[in-house]
C-alpha cells in the first residue's frame, strides 16, 4: 500500500540529542538518589519527557523530586544541544529525496526542535510541518499517540497510509496506537544491545540502523502487506 505520509520522531533520529539527554538526566537522578547509568536511562526512558521519567522514578522509588530538576536538566540541555549535538548521519540527502510529503512529530517542545534542526539544514526539509506533541491538538505526549494523530489530520491521510520513523518503544507504542506502520532506528549513539529486537516487539515491522537504507523499505513496505 503506498505510503501518503513519512513521520519522523526527531530526538535520535534526527539528531542525536537522545544520549545527551541521557548523560544529563542520569547524572540528575544519581545526585537525587536514584543511581542510573546514562545507558540503562536510554535503554527505560527514550521516547519520554522528562517530567514523565521524574513522575515514574518518583513512583518507583519513593524519592521525592524537586521541580528544580526541571528547570536544571533544561538548562544543561541547551547547553549540550548548542554545543554538543550532531545531525544522525546521512539524514539530510535522504529526507532532501524522499518523494512522500513528511513532517516531525516530537516530543520535544518547538522551541528546542527549531533550535536543535537549524544546526542542519533539516529545519528548512520540514517546515512548518514540525509538530511538538505538547502544544498541538490534546497535547498529550508520546506514548499517546495523539500527535500522530494530529498529524495525519492535518495532512488530511488515513492513519493506515502514514509510515513512522521511531527510535524508542514508547514512540512505536504511540504510533501503532494511532494505526500507522512503524520502521524502528538504531542509528543513534543512545543505541543498545537488544535495542532492534524491543523496537520490533513493540510494534515496529522491520528496524534499520542507517538512514540511507530507509527509501528502499519505505518502497518495500508500499508492496507488501503488514504482517499479522
């Protein structure tokens, strides 16, 4: 079935902000008192908003977190994201390509996705079709899959002809929640062992871990029927 619309998530697969923001929040919740390592972050929480991990690490282990957290991982993230942050490679030539309309739809707020896709010339390849989940339609974030939703609305595409590009399994969730069709991607540097394998449990049809091999499936998925 031939795809009407290509959705990209932005952190790690994009750009390679997931693991960045890994290192921050790791460090934050082991001076709180929540001992994690920046990889079993990527591996728990990719996909999620940091208010959603304080709320569930809260939960877990009983340890009340301070909204200052909040404010302090936003600050040492731009930091990281205007001196640190790299563009996933080949991702600009192949989005520049694509022959289907597409968009971004994130849960990072519009203001951190403008600043993070200028650093490239990827800001230019979508807008204005560059959708934060938490200031669009019910603004609910991933793993709701209403910004996908949104999305497909706004391009006026049944949910079953969109196809979704997401590095975590709460993005797989949220998109197979909204009726679309999901590649995973381990190309980013928060990647893990096992990491294909969860993406495809959750959801994803196949996994790729280079940008370069995604119009190929992208046209392998317009001939062959999702799999029950």
């Amino acid at each position: 079935m031939e795809p009407q619309l290509i959705i990209f998530d932005c952190d790690g697969v994009l750009v390679d902000s997931e693991f960045l923001a890994a290192q921050v929040e790791s460090k934050l919740l082991t001076d709180a008192g929540y001992p994690i390592e920046p990889e079993d972050i990527a591996e728990r929480f990719a996909g999620l908003t940091w208010t959603d991990i304080l709320l569930q690490v809260e939960k877990e282990a009983g340890i009340p977190i301070s909204a200052q957290l909040i404010e302090e991982s936003a600050k040492q993230m731009d930091y990281k994201l205007r001196n640190e942050l790299n563009v996933i490679d080949g991702v600009e030539q192949v989005v520049a390509a694509l022959k289907y309309p597409k968009c971004i739809a994130s849960n990072s707020i519009s203001s951190s996705l403008k600043m993070m896709l200028e650093q490239s010339t990827l800001y230019d390849l979508f807008a204005p079709h560059i959708f934060s989940a938490r200031e669009v339609g019910s603004q609910k974030p991933k793993p709701a899959p209403d910004v996908y939703l949104f999305a497909a609305r706004h391009f006026n595409v049944d949910p079953a002809r969109a196809i979704v590009i997401e590095d975590s399994t709460h993005g797989v969730h949220a998109a197979r929640a909204a009726g679309m069709r999901v590649i995973g991607f381990t190309g980013g540097a928060h990647t893990y062992p096992g990491h294909a394998d969860k993406l495809t449990d959750a959801g994803a049809e196949t996994v790729i871990s280079r940008h370069r091999d995604l119009p190929a499936v992208i046209e392998a998925m317009s001939v062959w029927s999702e799999a029950v």
